[in-house]
C-alpha cells in the first residue's frame, strides 16, 4: 500500500468548489459540475502516489482509475462529510478483483498514510501477510486489511509482485548500492521494501 502523504495545499479547483458550494451533497460528487475538478484532484492524488495505485501499487496513469474515498462517502460506513475533502481522497485503480472495488464503503483497519505499511510483509511467492511477532488482534487488522482489498486474490497481481521481488533481490545481490534507486522507480515499491 502507498504509504500517501497528502499535499500541504489541496487541488485549487478542489477548494474553489468548495468555497462556492459550501452545501455539496455527495450526489454532488458524481454530477457534471464536479467532473473537472475530480479529475484535477485524480492528477494530484497520482503525483503524490508517484503514478501508482494506493492499493495494490500497479502503475496508474493519471487519468485512469478513480478517486477513492478512504473513508467511504455513503453505505453502513458513510463520512458525508468528507465527500469533498482531500486528505479523504486516494487514487485508486478500477479493478473487479482488488482494491477500491473490492473494499467498497468498509472501513479499512489500517489506512494508506506513513508507516502504513510496518505490519505488512511480501513473501517470497508475491503474498502479503503480516509480519512476525504480531498479537492475534494485530495479524487480524493486517488479514482484515488485505483481505478487504482483495490483494492476495488477483493470481496476476502476486504473480507480478514476486517478480519484482526477485528483481529487487538481483539489484541486491549485484549492486546493493543502487537498490534505493531501484525502489523509487519500481512498482510495489512499499511492499518490496517490507521484504528487503
């Protein structure tokens, strides 16, 4: 998972929506008036995920996929009230399988921001699974995480994720020094740090 640090100053187009419809409903976040400033935001949110999905972390152009409630704007688990801001918002790709699709409007138990990712761990077969010396509860957050977006599910996804992993083991074997280099650039690049 991205570990997404928001921009300091939101999308302007975001905060000028917003101080000219202080009353936005999320109805509101579907209609043609916001269709410009979602995907200004969705831009954004792509330059601060450095191009990936905050979820799985495949690369993710900055006008596809979709932007993603972290917490979800309607159903059982609605924050209406943060349908229209930024640090609400991740960028998110659009597969059945995983991800945001997959989630829905639960409520993750650990959300993509800093240090997100200190409970995970990549397996050398391409799966996330918690890391060691966790407590019951603490391996069922990470299980509950992983498991609501479906990122052990996708057979291609953890497939894609072990080689990679086998990519970042060669740079480490052959030039450990560039390795960092190598992670800046590379998809999952927050789940092959977990494992290096």
């Amino acid at each position: 998972m991205v570990e997404l640090q928001h921009r300091t100053v939101p999308t302007p187009a975001l905060t000028a929506f917003n101080a000219a419809q202080p009353t936005a409903t999320v109805a509101d976040f579907n209609s043609l008036a916001f269709q410009s400033v979602k995907a200004a935001v969705k831009a954004d949110l792509n330059a601060d995920q450095a191009g990936l999905c905050v979820y799985c972390e495949n690369p993710l152009a900055p006008t596809e996929g979709q932007v993603e409630h972290i917490k979800p704007k309607a159903g059982a688990n609605a924050h209406p009230h943060l349908c229209f801001t930024y640090t609400n918002y991740a960028h998110s790709c659009i597969s059945k399988k995983t991800c945001g699709q997959s989630k829905r409007d639960r409520l993750l138990p650990i959300e993509p921001a800093p240090s997100c990712n200190a409970q995970f761990a990549l397996s050398t077969d391409g799966t996330i699974e918690p890391i060691a010396g966790l407590t019951k509860a603490q391996q069922h957050t990470v299980r509950q995480t992983r498991d609501m977006l479906s990122l052990n599910a996708d057979s291609n996804l953890v497939d894609e994720r072990k080689r990679w992993l086998a990519r970042a083991i060669a740079v480490l074997q052959q030039a450990p020094n560039d390795i960092q280099d190598f992670l800046q650039t590379a998809p999952y690049r927050y789940m092959l740090a977990t494992a290096l």
